[in-house]
C-alpha cells in the first residue's frame, strides 16, 4: 500500500475530530446567539418599561403645571382677563351653586347641566368693555391647550348661559396647540395665553 493509503484511516480520524468540533463551535455560537437574542429581547422589554414610566411621569408634571397654571389665573384673575372684562371677580364656588341650584330650581338647567358648570376651571363674572353689561366668562385652564379644553369652554359656557346670564367661552394657559387655535376660530372662543389676549378672530 501506498504511504497515502495507509495515512487515510488518520486522515479521516482527524476531518471527524475537526467535524465534531466545528459542530460544537457552531453549536457554542448558536447558544451564544440564543442568549444575545434574549438579553436583546430583556432590554427592549426594559426600554418599553422606562418609556411607560417617562410617559406617567411626563404627565404627572403636565397634571401638576396645570393645577400651578389653574391656580395663577384664579388668584390674578382680574389682570389676566382685563382686557376682556371690567371690575372682573372669581365666581367662589358657593356663589356658583347657588346660581346653579337656582337655575336647576326653576327648570332653567338640569341637574347634569349643573354638574358639568361646577367642573369648569375658573368662572369670571365682569363688565362688557363695550356696553358694561353683566357677562360671565367660562374658562377652561390648561399648560398646553389642546382641542378639548375649546369645547369644555364652549359647552360649559352654553350651559351656563341656560341660566340667564350673557357667557363667553375662554381658553388659557401657557401656549395653545394649532389644531385648538384653529378651533377657537371657528367657535368664537377667546384665547388668554400667559399675558396675551387673542380675540377668535385672530386665533
């Protein structure tokens, strides 16, 4: 026999040998790969768990400028709203429920009605600049105002016109979103941003 001959028996030893660890190898790397998946998918489960807390916290701080934002335009109502109102004065919130108990009394509100006024963020009642009518202001505080405080404000003005009063649904806040300033246009609401007044007009 030839001397490749009879070298081939350990030559197949050794390709079986080498065979095997290469499955062992691909085998180590699969596992490898097994664990870098899972730890993958870990992280992108831990990401989503930060995110959704970021966003709780993101609007915990909005709910908390707003309450700061609702309190600023209570307490200098009478500045903040000047330009649309004399001798402007907070509706207190007895005030309000007598005003409300009575209109609900005569059949003038309902019941619901007046549940839906008494959640309205601040209740101005002042002077015309024009004619010094009695008008109430129905505002609705937020730090970004968005297309829903416009309706709250203009439902909740509507409603409280039902009791006899001349109303005007009003928006404030710190800056208004393009989508509620567009709103305000189209259903006449007043805009009160910081220490600007924005008639609908213009909004």
């Amino acid at each position: 026999l030839t001397e490749e001959l009879l070298s081939l028996p350990q030559i197949m030893h050794d390709l079986a040998e080498a065979q095997q660890r290469t499955e062992q190898r691909v085998e180590e790397l699969a596992e490898a790969q097994r664990r870098t998946e899972q730890h993958l998918a870990d992280l992108v489960a831990a990401q989503w768990r930060t995110e959704q807390r970021i966003g709780r916290l993101q609007d915990d701080v909005d709910d908390l400028k707003g309450v700061v934002m609702e309190e600023r335009y209570y307490r200098r109502a009478s500045s903040y709203f000047s330009r649309l109102v004399r001798r402007s004065q907070v509706i207190s919130g007895n005030e309000l429920t007598a005003l409300l108990a009575e209109a609900v009394a005569r059949g003038a509100l309902s019941e619901e009605g007046a549940d839906e006024i008494g959640w309205a963020d601040v209740v101005v009642r002042g002077q015309r600049r024009d004619d010094g009518t009695d008008l109430y202001l129905v505002v609705e505080v937020s730090w970004g105002v968005g297309t829903s405080d416009v309706e709250r404000a203009v439902r909740r003005a509507a409603l409280l016109a039902q009791t006899g009063v001349q109303t005007l649904p009003v928006v404030a806040g710190d800056h208004i979103i393009d989508e509620a300033a567009e709103l305000c246009r189209a259903m006449r609401v007043w805009q009160v941003l910081d220490e600007r007044v924005i008639t609908p007009s213009a909004a």
